[in-house]
C-alpha cells in the first residue's frame, strides 16, 4: 500500500493550538538530514485520512515538503492524540532514505489449522499478534507469517523458533512465547448435595 502526504515548513514560533485553531497539525521530520530535524505542518484532513490507512512504526509514506524541497519514504513513528477529544495533535515522521536498517513492528500472521485444535479439542491461545523488528528500509515485510499446523495440545512456539527471512532480526525478548494450544476445557459432574436440617418443631405456649 503506497501512501503519500504534502507537509509545509513550520516556524517553531508559531502556537501549535493556532495552527489546530486553523485547520493544520503540527508534525516533525527527522532522519533526513543525519541529526537534525525539520518542524513541519499538515492539513488536518489529510493527516486524519493518513492514520485511518497508516500504521505507526510500520507503513512506508511518501512525505513531500516542496519548500525546502524535499521528499522520500518515511515512517509514521508517533500519532500524539488528546487525551479525551480523541482528536490528532502532532505526527512524527522518520526519513529511511539514508538509513542502512530501520525498527519497525509487524503484525503476525498465524496460519493453518492447529492438529491441537482440529484433532485434540483444544484451543489455540495467540499471545503476540505484533513483532518488533530491525530489516533494511527496502526489506519491510508487511507480515511474518507463522504455520501452527504441527502444533499439539500441550505445545507453543517461542519468537526463537521463527524462521524469519535474511536480514530481518527480532529485536524484543526471543523467549518470549507467540502461541500455544490449551488442552480442551472439561466439565467434572458433581452431584450437589442438599442439606436439609431438620429442626425442633415450634410449639405454641398455651398462655
């Protein structure tokens, strides 16, 4: 999925509720220019049309600021919303151009059908739906698919156990368990006992 956004230059002096007040979202560019980094601005309709198709730490984008000029691919690294208006309040976009690796997070794809599950009656318990990793800027796989077909009941697979392709490396806890198949729930029969007690009889006192 290809996606694009048009920045403007922002003067640092500017109020950033100003700029909101206005239409447009405060944002930042850095990674372009070794250290440094760029304030930027962003139409508040474009920005909300990025982030509904955009996944932080994960999507390539086209950023383009004519004025300096400048574009090339980035990632979305921050979406900073209000606390309780739910509304964006600044982006944070990170240049790949000149890096030689970058950390991204995927989503994981579990695929098949657990023999735990189809053959056993358990249940397949997912723990980790999203890995962080650390490829090259032209090697970011939009999923790591992961084959459960030859898990039983009892068993799990650790984020040690992946097979991921040359150049990508798992950069969070390779102890760590992805998923598991839980033994099938059982129902014991009780038999509930009821206890009645049986008490002295009232007597009526004749007065």
């Amino acid at each position: 999925m290809e996606l694009s956004i048009e920045c403007k230059k922002r003067d640092t002096g500017v109020n950033p509720r100003a700029l909101r007040r206005g239409g447009q979202i405060p944002a930042v560019l850095y990674g372009h220019d070794g250290d440094a980094s760029v304030s930027l601005m962003v139409n508040h309709r474009e920005a909300e049309r990025l982030i509904r198709k955009a996944s932080v730490n994960n999507t390539l984008i086209t950023v383009s600021v004519p004025e300096m000029p400048w574009s090339g691919q980035a990632l979305l690294r921050e979406v900073q919303t209000h606390p309780w208006k739910d509304s964006i309040y600044h982006l944070s976009f990170f240049s790949i151009a000149s890096q030689s690796s970058v950390d991204v997070v995927v989503s994981i794809n579990y695929t098949g059908d657990a023999k735990g599950v189809k053959d056993e009656g358990g249940t397949l318990d997912i723990i980790v739906s999203e890995l962080a990793i650390r490829c090259a800027p032209d090697a970011i796989p939009e999923s790591v698919d992961i084959d459960v077909s030859d898990l039983a009941v009892g068993e799990n697979l650790h984020i040690s156990d992946l097979k991921l392709p040359n150049k990508v490396e798992v950069i969070t806890d390779t102890d760590k368990t992805l998923v598991s198949v839980a033994a099938p729930r059982t129902v014991a029969a009780t038999e509930e006992t009821t206890v009645v007690e049986v008490g002295t009889p009232l007597e009526t006192a004749a007065e």
